[in-house]
C-alpha cells in the first residue's frame, strides 16, 4: 500500500510540474501603464548668469545637488583625450582651504556623498545629503568648485591611477572594442583619454580647461528633494553669487556620416582586432547617425527601437543569442546621444568559437528590424518598459537630477521631460521600420577576440566582406590606419 502511495505521489508530481511548466510557457500579458507624476521644474536665474533649477520633493527629507558644466570631452582637443574627466576629477582632490581627505570626512560626517566626473557632453560635482545638512554640503560643493588648487601631488597620483586602468581595460575585449570605435567608427576620442594623451596632460592644461569652462554662464546648479525655489535661490546667491562670468570657450562636436534612405548592406565595414588568448571574444556594430541628436522627435523611435532590439533581458537579441541559443550571458544594444547626433552600437560577448556566428545573428536583427516584422503586440510591452523605467527613475532625487542634467547639457528646456509619455507612446510599427531602413545599415562590425580560433568561421559567413585585422600590439587610435607603424 505504501508503495502504491509513494508512486501515486511521484506520478502527481510529475503531472504538476509538467502543468507548471506549460503555464509557465504562456507569457502573461502586460498590464496598463502606469501613471508618471513629472514634477514641477522651478528655474531662477542669478544676475552672473548662473541658472538655478529646483524640483521640490518633500515626501522624504533628501536633497541632491549638481553642479552641472556644459564643457565635458567635447570641448577638448582629441591630442588631449581625458582632459575633461581628469579636471572634474581633481576638483574633490583639494582646495584652498580644504585637502582631498578633508573634503571627504567633512562629508561623511554630514552622512552625505559628493563626487564629480565628465562625459562627452559635460561635467558635474554632486552632492546627496539630508536637507538639515544641506547648508554645510553646499559650501564644500561650493569649495571644491570655485576654489580647486590641483596639487601636482594629487594630480600625478589620479594620472597614475587612470593609467593603470587603461592598461587593464586594453586587455578587455569588450573595453576595447568601444574604445576603437570612438575613433574608426564614431570619429571621435575616447572620453578617458588615450595612454599617450593622458601621460601628456599637464596642471597647466587642467587649469586652462578649468578656467574656460567652469564659469556661471556655462552651468546649471540643480536641486531635487526638500528645499524650495526660494531655499535654493539663497544658497547659490550666498555660495555661487560672486562667481565672475565669462563667456566660455568650447569646442564644437566631431560630425559623422549619415545615414541614407533605400536598402543598403547592414555591415560596410569589418574590423577585427586580434587579441590572443583572449577568454571571449566581442561582437559589435556601430553606426553613426548624423542627423539624429537628443532633440529631435526621432528621439522617441530610436528609444522604442532599442527597446525592442536591445534594451532589456526580452530584447530580441538577448532572445537570440542568449536564451535561445546559449552563446552570451546577454546580448544589448544603446544610443549614445549628443546634442545634434548619435551613436548607436549593437554588443554581446561570446566564446571565440562562436564570434562569427554572433555577428551573423545581430546583422540578421538589424535586417529584420528594417523588414517590418515588428507587431504592435511586440512593441506595446516595449513601451511600457520604457515608461515603467522612466517613472521609477523619477521617484528618486538621483534620477530627477539626472534627468534634468541631461535636459541643460542638450540644451533643452526642462519642459522636455513632459514630453515623454506622448513621444514613447505615438511611436508605431511604420516608424521603427523607416527608422531603421534609413540608419541601421552601412555601420561597422568591430570583433576583439583570438582571431585565430574564429577566421575561417568568419570568412565563411561573410564571404563577400574584406577584413581588416589589427594585431592589439599594433593598434593606436591616433593612427589613421589603427596602427603604430603608420602614425604621422
């Protein structure tokens, strides 16, 4: 009997976790997007031209703070690459009245955060404190910003520091791979610098790139939490008030190739970097888009695009590469936005084994993108994961200061956020397929990995396409051909 019972219980296990398995087959349906409160965004503008931003947030007792600069890699000379990065950088490592570990206690002691950093569109020092403590953060902000001396000390260390990443990140097929398309793919430099620029830079060019582009008319001082307009407006009169004006100097961004109407072959060109003995190899296509910057309408397509595409875990290349196919631990896709263009990249990473099969697998989505095979019933829940992304990131301090950077380094007014909802949702199946006919082709593949294990793979999958291969002892960005041999 009690064998009977045991089998009876086997068998009922069974039947449940095959049950279990079909419904866990049959993806449920998405639910109705949710509402997203955008605050109000209050502005006030000092009599030094420095503009004062305030999202009031009074539901938790926080404030996040950001200085925002609108100069970052842009503005610097490619021979000088990392130039931005390193000078907001230097800004916490010391001031007139105050060392680097001082700045950092006194913040800790306050339980608050500051940090500062540039990109290619600007650069910023942010603060996150309790609003009670808010008074005292404000002037070490204000300190490090105005007052920075750049101690030749500190700056060698940072130097070193960054220098020894290079050289790691120079040994990571992925790093690497991104790292040449600044320059073959984007025309661009790398906004950390090159191991060659970043031995030049000296004080002086940090305080040179300081001193044109750290000046009130060029920057944005954003608040997001407990504090009123009229709050903010008397801490950056009394902090930021005497800060003289100047019209800055910065230089304008590389331009790129557009893109073209008609069908066009997905890849025009083909690079691979040979990196040997390499754990994986990188697989990634890039494309610059000319036409197409952060205010444009298109905006929202290329966002719902890359959401379909690329954009999350059920994107249909991490579909493809990964959970069909097992060849990635994930598979993605961006837009790197500038103010007047974009830089759109495919990535995954895989065994040098299955290199060229990968890369055959994300010109085939690019492909398919372009061909219309996009329903509504795929794209409605990739709308709604943009949205559902959007609304979460308001929520917190960090993210509606974020996003309000990102409006003042486009150059955009912060009523763009409202826009959103509408831009995400207008989006349709027609616009992802001219959108992606128009610009996702004529881009350049670019694999790093052991060239040995994957070249006759590669040449046999791509039996048309001439491949242009770099040796990674080789390679120098600054050369015309990628080459040390051939450096000017």
């Amino acid at each position: 009997m009690k064998v009977r019972n045991l089998v009876f219980s086997f068998a009922l296990c069974v039947s449940l976790l095959a049950l279990n398995g079909i419904a866990q087959e049959v993806i449920p349906a998405p639910g109705s997007a949710k509402s997203v409160n955008i605050p109000a965004v209050q502005e006030k503008r000092l009599k030094n031209g420095l503009t004062v931003a305030v999202i009031e947030k009074t539901s938790v007792p926080i404030v996040t703070s950001t200085l925002l600069v609108r100069s970052g890699a842009s503005a610097e000379a490619s021979t000088k690459a990392g130039l931005a990065n390193l000078t907001a950088s230097m800004l916490t490592k010391g001031t007139k009245t105050r060392t680097a570990e001082q700045i950092a206690e006194q913040m800790e002691f306050l339980g608050g955060s500051i940090g500062s950093n540039a990109g290619w569109n600007g650069s910023s020092v942010t603060i996150s404190v309790t609003s009670d403590k808010l008074d005292q953060a404000m002037a070490i902000m204000s300190d490090v910003v105005l007052n920075p001396i750049f101690k030749q000390e500190e700056l060698d260390l940072l130097k070193s520091q960054t220098l020894d990443d290079l050289k790691y990140n120079l040994t990571q097929p992925g790093y690497v791979a991104t790292y040449v398309a600044s320059r073959y793919s984007f025309d661009e430099h790398p906004a950390g610098g090159t191991p060659a620029s970043i031995e030049a830079l000296s004080r002086a060019d940090i305080q040179s790139f300081y001193g044109k582009a750290f000046k009130p008319d060029n920057a944005v001082l954003i608040f997001a939490g407990d504090i009123s307009l009229a709050k903010a407006t008397a801490i950056a009169e009394n902090l930021f008030g005497k800060w003289p004006a100047s019209v800055p100097e910065t230089g304008p961004g590389i331009g790129s190739s557009a893109g073209s109407g008609g069908e066009q072959p997905v890849i025009k060109r083909m690079l691979v970097v040979d990196l040997p003995k390499s754990g994986q190899a990188s697989v990634n296509y890039f494309k610059p888009i000319a036409t197409v910057g952060r205010g444009s309408n298109e905006y929202y397509t290329a966002s719902v695009l890359n959401s379909v595409l690329g954009g999350g875990y059920s994107s249909r290349l991490n579909q493809e590469i990964r959970i069909k196919r097992g060849l990635s631990y994930g598979a993605g896709s961006s837009f790197t936005w500038r103010g007047d263009r974009t830089n759109f990249g495919a990535r995954t990473q895989t065994k040098n084994e299955s290199a060229a099969e990968v890369a055959e697998l994300v010109v085939a989505e690019l492909k398919r993108l372009a061909d219309g095979i996009t329903a509504d019933a795929e794209l409605n829940p990739r709308k709604l994961v943009l949205i559902g992304g959007f609304g979460r990131n308001l929520e917190a301090t960090g993210g509606l200061v974020g996003a309000l950077s990102d409006m003042y380094s486009f150059g955009l007014p912060a009523t763009e956020l409202n826009k959103y909802l509408a831009g995400v949702t207008g989006v349709g199946v027609a616009d992802i397929k001219a959108f992606a006919g128009k610009y996702l082709n004529k881009g350049d593949m670019i694999i790093v990995g052991d060239y040995s294990v994957f070249k006759d793979d590669l040449a046999k999958r791509f039996p048309n396409m001439k491949i242009d291969v770099v040796k990674i002892d080789e390679l120098n960005i600054e050369s015309p051909t990628l080459r040390k041999t051939d450096v000017p």
